[in-house]
C-alpha cells in the first residue's frame, strides 16, 4: 500500500482552489470598465516570488498595464502554487503597505547583488521556445 503524501494533497488542493477563484476573477473582469485598478493580495515573505514581489511593488495596476508588463499574469499570477489573487480596488489603503515594503525588498536585493528580473509564465515558455 502506498502512503498518501498530506501535505501534498493539500497543495494540489490548494492550488486548484485559487486557480478556480482567480478564473471567477477573470471571467467578472470582462465587465468592468478599462480603468479599474487591481492590487495584487497575498503574502510578501521569504517564499514570495521574486515575480510576485515585483508585481506588489508596482501595483494598483489597470488591466491593460497588467496584461502589458505581466503578460499571461493576470490569470497565472505567479505561477502554479501562487499565494496571490488580483483584486479589484476599492480603496488605496488595501495594497499600500505591501507595496512599500515590496519596493524595499526589492531596492535591497539589488544593493546586494541578487535581483534578477522576474518573468511570468507566458514570457518563460515564450522564451523556452527560442
């Protein structure tokens, strides 16, 4: 008999799960006019992608800024097991904090020598391809 891996599961779980919330996001973006901003929700730690900290530190973002500097973003996010969902903004106090603390990490990562600019899923197999 073989052993069933929980925490795995659980991921495979999880990850279905926000795929399935953000594709609801997507499907309801249709309707909403071209200058809504989105902000990026989610966690900022020591597993953030550096994609995903790029994105939270450059957010609120319209549609067409997302789709222009994140290509394929807006549905993938960051990737399989992305923590994060875009969101609809309501008010500015919602992405603000993250944002800030975004921008530092990501000024000291490239004092330190160890930024390297992200890319999404579209552009990595765009450029796998190649």
């Amino acid at each position: 008999v073989r052993a069933i891996n929980i925490d795995r599961v659980d991921n495979v779980i999880g990850t279905a799960m926000t795929n399935y919330q953000q594709q609801v996001v997507y499907a309801m973006a249709a309707d909403l006019p071209a200058n809504q901003k989105w902000y990026y929700h989610g966690p900022l730690d020591k597993k953030t992608r550096p994609l995903c900290r790029d994105i939270l530190a450059n957010q609120p973002l319209t549609r067409r800024q997302i789709d222009a500097t994140y290509p394929g973003c807006f549905a993938d996010r960051g990737g399989y097991n992305c923590r994060h969902l875009w969101v609809a903004v309501s008010s500015d106090s919602e992405y603000k904090e993250n944002r800030s603390r975004a921008k530092q990490e990501i000024a000291a990562r490239k004092k330190a020598g160890k930024y390297k600019k992200p890319e999404t899923l579209k552009q990595y197999y765009e450029r796998l391809k190649n």
